[in-house]
C-alpha cells in the first residue's frame, strides 16, 4: 500500500530506486508491480511504465466516457497549439535539435516564445551545445515529455514510415500543414 500511495501522489512517474527508498533495497520491485496491477485488475485505471518510472493511468476504454464529462484532466499535452505540438513533434524525432534547424523544417522562424512554452511546459529542455559554429543551442524532450505521451522510452515514438504505411500520416501533407501553420502565423503578424 505504502508503494501504490506514492505512486497514486506522484505527478511524474515513480522510478525504481524512489519505489526501493519506500519498501527496502529486499523487495521485489518488478513482484511488487505485478502484484499492485493485479489488484487493480477491473478498475478504471491501470499502472503503467512510462517516463523509466511507474503512473496511475486511467484505461484508454475509458477515454470517450471522460471526453463526454467534460471534465477538466490533468493532460498537459491537451493545451498544446497546432504549431507547438508540430515543433514539439519535430524535437522528439530529430533531438538533439537547434532552434535554426527547426525553422529550417518548418520554413519559417520557430519563435523563441515558442520554445520557451515548450521549456515552461517542461517537455523540452536545452541539449548539448550543437558543434556548428557559434556553438548554438540544442533542445532535447524530457521525462515529462514521455510520461504525458505515455511513453516509456523514446525508442517508443513510433516509427514514421510506419505511421505512413498505416495512413496515418502523409509527409507531403505535414509539410502543406507547416505551411499552412507558417501561413497563419504570417496572416496573424498582419
């Protein structure tokens, strides 16, 4: 119980070692989760690995339900615009990134409100320092960034010509996207 209440309080995923400071060094971890999502078995939630930790997730049968209640949730991923979900997107494929080379994606300047949003919201956060002259800086997708897609690893993501196999996205039609996005903005500076 002590173990399920932690991870019930956490807003971010509860690592091993965090799980192993509240049931001793001697406990099973992997027994104990195998034990705590059995008793969860039949509820509308689940425990999951994500972000290299364990969260409280509500089971996706039950998504349409909580759509319908429009009740307010805690997903941070739901505020997010078209254009910074789209740079964000763009950071999770090609990190570490630098800001230039985002702008070169989209054809257009990637604001840096935009990436300060992004780093606000703490999905991204600096990289390495890029070895291209002037040494800019690189941005990277955090632990936040996995635990809000549900994600445990990056290696996660999925694949995109995979995506593209499926119909569920069309390159050509992200890039008319961009596009448009950039098109927008223009209109907006008006």
């Amino acid at each position: 119980m002590r173990a399920e209440a932690v991870i019930f309080a956490s807003a971010v995923p509860v690592d091993r070692d965090a799980l192993a400071r509240v049931v001793g060094t001697n406990c099973s971890i992997d027994l104990l989760i195998d034990d705590l999502r059995e008793e969860l078995r039949g509820r509308p939630y689940d425990l999951v690995s994500v972000g290299g930790g364990w969260q409280h997730r509500t089971r996706s049968s039950y998504a349409r339900m909580i759509q319908a209640s429009a009740a307010p949730t805690r997903s941070a991923a739901s505020t997010l615009s078209q254009h910074e979900a789209m740079v964000l997107m763009a950071v999770g494929y090609f990190q570490p990134v630098t800001r230039g080379e985002l702008s070169a994606m989209f054809g257009k300047d990637v604001s840096r409100d935009t990436i300060a949003g992004l780093r606000h919201a703490q999905f991204i956060a600096p990289g390495p320092r890029s070895p291209t002259p002037g040494a800019p800086y690189t941005y990277i997708t955090t632990p936040f960034f996995l635990s809000a897609f549900g994600f445990d690893t990056l290696r996660d993501l999925p694949d995109i010509e995979m995506l593209e196999d499926a119909g569920l996205l069309n390159r050509k039609s992200v890039t008319a996207e961009m596009v448009g996005i950039v098109s927008a903005d223009d209109d907006e500076e008006d």
